[in-house]
C-alpha cells in the first residue's frame, strides 16, 4: 500500500495519497495530464508537490511501485534489474539532494556512467520534475552514451541525423530523391529510415532492398530501418531481407505496449535475428525505439500516471535491448497531450535528460503538428537546446515538412544550422564520407561543395528520367 504525504504551507495542510498522485501533481503543466485528471489543481499546489517530492527518499522508488510489481512486465523488468551497487553512491539522498548532487561538479559524466544502472526511471523522472529547463540541459551535458553499427553515434561534440524520405505513396523515384537531397546537406548519419505508406512485409522488403542497394553502391557507412511493426521485421529477416536495425514504438506500461502489438519476449526475439545477420562493421546495436509522451494516456493504459513518468519507464525497456537510437517523438501525439511550444520544449529536455542520466541513446524528433499551438520558431528553439544538451540525433526531411505523416519537424537544413552554429559533428566515419565524396569541403564547418559530386549528377539525372 503506497503511503500519503502531507506539506503545511501556512494554515493549509496539502494532502497527497500516495506517491503517483505525487509524482503527478509535482509535474510541469501539460494538457496531458490535465485531460487525465492527475494534474495539479494550480500553481500553488503544483509548487508544494514539487517541495513534497523533494523530501522523498529515493529508496522509496524501491519499495513503493507506482504500478504493482505481479501486474506490470515493465515494473517487474525495473525492480529485477536494478543495480543495487551502482546505486550505493546515491541511495542515502532525496530527491532534492540528488537535483543537487547532480548539478555539482562531483558528477562527471563517468561518475554518471557508473551509477546509471542504479537509477530507476521514477527517480529521474522525479528529480527532473523539480529541474528547471537549464538544469535539465546541464546535467544531460555530463551524460555520454555512445553507440555503434556502421558508424558510431553520440560521441561528444557531435550530432547526428536520421534521413526521412518518407513519401505518401512509397514511391521509389520519390525516395531515392530525398534521400539524396539529404545525403547533400550532410545528414543520414544516424540511419536512412522510412516510414512506409502501405505497412506490409513484402512493402518493408522492397523498401529495404532500397536502402541497401543505396547504402552498398556509395558505400556509405551508415544504416537503414523500415519503421515498420516489430513482427514484420522478424519476417523480413526470415525471408532474407536486409534487415539493419529493427524498429518499434515503445511504452512504459505492459497494457501500453500490448495495444502496440508486443511485449519485451517479442524484442528479445527480433533483437536476436538481427544480431545473427552480423550487418554491422563497428558495432552490433541492432534496435531502434520511439516514444512519446501522451502514447499510454492515449492508449487508455497509463494506471493513473503522469505522461512524463510513463514515457521515462519506456526506457527502462529501450535500456534492456541495447539500441543503437531512440527518439522521442516530442510534439507528434498532438496538442491534447501538449498543448503548445512551452509544452513541447519542456517535453522534449525531460526526455532527453531522463533518457541520458538513464543510459539510453537519445535523439529527439523535435516536431508539432498543424492544429499545436507551436509554429517553426518554437522547434528552432528547441533544437536550439537540444544541440546544447548534447542530444544524440535528430530528424532530416525535405523542407521540414513530412507530406506522409503530416507533421512538421526539422529539416536537412534546420540540422545543418545546429551543427555549424554549435560547432557539432557528424558520426567521424560519415565525415570521412561526405569529404571523401567531395559533399562537402570542409566537414569541420560544415561547407557544401559548390558543384554536385558527379556520382550524385548521374544519380539524379536517372532520378528525373533524365531530364
């Protein structure tokens, strides 16, 4: 039985029942939580869980879980493997105290690296509850989690891009355009990933074969994943397709990843066919995840949880399947879950941070959609931040404008900007690319050749039907 907290401010005394109500009422405004009913009531009450939560021992998340541990694969998966030595450095701090300790200069990133495993996705989704958004982005700084495939993603002082052709008809002529388009501005490090029109298995492998084709005729050294459901990429690996990475949506709730069509068995399964293909040449992370604030709300499979706390307990299943990327993606669920740009950019530091301190690989589809009180200067702000934080990757598509899935997020050119104004870097193996093929002159700073790398003309000119 979860216990209650009391905070008197004055002559009033705040109730709380039990430490999701908490969590809850201690939580950033957000329309979310709002159309839930778990949110605070106003400013005031808002401002004394956050005070409340402060005082509580991060043991407590050890003993006291938010969703029982015989009804939730998710909870049984964070409490089974927790590190209780990784945790010993912390285990004796509040919530407040670890804000505090993570903000001095004790915590380095490799003091951070050694205690990751030791915290649970409750205690950072609390101490991030009571972080201002500088905090958020300082702390995320120190986290450095570094992968690898065909070429090696989040190392510090660089960022990374997924290319994102999609097309609403999932025409290959179309396709190959934009991946092109995006390989000339500098982006497709992390991945070349579609989402498909038609989701189907034998759409997937014509969509793969794509890819690949692409990939071994430049020998670009990056990766391609079909953003398809997790069940249809083990056939496609059965059926001999070039399979990557395996992608699937995740959440931080069993019920939230039921109505999604798989559990953590499932991962495993897919996990273990992609490895036994041996596709990449400098590391074997295999898996690629996206989340989302708002995915277990919308589901109707959130136990009375705060969106945020259910979307940092989706990476404590991304974490157990070591990937190569996850993404949140920040603002796509819509403005029911957050509202407008101050929503989406508190929104997209929580994750990134959260993910980080937690060990994940994070990148971010910083994005809105048409009816979100948000525009273009809002995601310019926020990619902005994130590039600061360090985020490991984020999304490259024609024009920003994703004409299949109809949202917007960021461009070929919005990631180029990040990386010249920021001074990042892509992936140190696709650099090498981009200079060896002449894309760009100085992959440094970031400049563009002046004249299209003949290999690319001939490319094009086959595009266009010769025109």
């Amino acid at each position: 039985m979860s216990k209650s907290y009391r905070y008197t401010l004055g002559s009033k005394t705040y109730q709380f029942e039990s430490l999701a109500q908490l969590m809850a009422k201690a939580t950033p405004k957000r329309s979310g939580d709002s159309l839930a009913g778990v949110s605070a009531s106003c400013a005031e009450e808002r401002a004394v869980a956050q005070m409340t939560l402060a005082e509580v021992p991060l043991k407590t998340f050890l003993n006291d879980a938010l969703i029982p541990y015989e009804d939730d694969e998710i909870t049984r998966l964070i409490i089974d493997e927790h590190d209780k030595n990784a945790f010993a450095p912390i285990a004796h701090l509040t919530v407040g105290d670890f804000r505090n300790w993570l903000l001095s200069d004790h915590a380095t990133s490799s003091v951070l690296t050694a205690i990751r495993a030791g915290i649970t996705p409750e205690m950072a989704a609390a101490v991030s509850k009571i972080m201002r958004n500088q905090d958020l982005i300082l702390v995320a700084k120190k986290c450095h989690v570094t992968t690898a495939f065909r070429n090696t993603i989040g190392l510090p002082g660089h960022l990374s891009t997924r290319l994102q052709p999609n097309h609403p008809t999932d025409n290959v002529n179309g396709i190959a355009a934009s991946i092109l388009d995006g390989l000339l501005y500098g982006s497709g490090d992390a991945v070349i990933g579609i989402n498909p029109a038609t989701d189907n298995v034998a759409q997937a492998i014509k969509l793969m074969q794509l890819m690949d084709e692409v990939i071994e005729k430049y020998q670009i050294p990056t990766q391609s994943c079909v953003l398809t459901h997790v069940t249809n990429t083990i056939e496609c690996i059965n059926a001999g397709a070039p399979v990557d990475l395996v992608f699937q949506s995740i959440g931080g709730t069993e019920a939230t990843n039921s109505s999604f069509g798989f559990n953590l068995n499932t991962l495993a399964e897919a996990q273990a066919a992609a490895l036994s293909l041996k596709r990449g040449t400098v590391g074997d992370n295999v898996m690629y995840f996206e989340t989302g604030q708002g995915s277990s709300l919308s589901a109707n499979a959130h136990h009375g949880l705060d969106q945020q706390t259910c979307e940092t307990r989706a990476y404590a299943v991304a974490r157990k399947f070591k990937p190569l990327l996850v993404n949140t993606v920040v603002g796509f669920i819509g403005p029911e879950y957050l509202f407008d740009g101050k929503e989406i950019t508190r929104a997209g530091l929580e994750d990134h941070f959260c993910a980080k301190l937690l060990g994940v690989p994070m990148g971010c589809d910083v994005c809105y959609t048409n009816h979100a009180e948000a525009d273009q200067n809002d995601m310019d702000n926020l990619l902005t931040l994130l590039g600061v934080a360090g985020c490991s990757f984020v999304m490259g598509i024609p024009g920003s404008d994703d004409i299949m899935l109809n949202y917007q997020t960021t461009s070929f050119h919005d990631a180029l900007y990040a990386r010249r104004v920021l001074g990042l870097r892509a992936a140190p193996e696709f650099e090498l690319w981009l200079a060896k093929m002449n894309i760009m002159t100085d992959t440094k700073q970031h400049i563009l050749a002046d004249t299209l790398p003949s290999q690319f003309a001939r490319s094009l000119k086959a595009i266009s039907g010769g025109q």
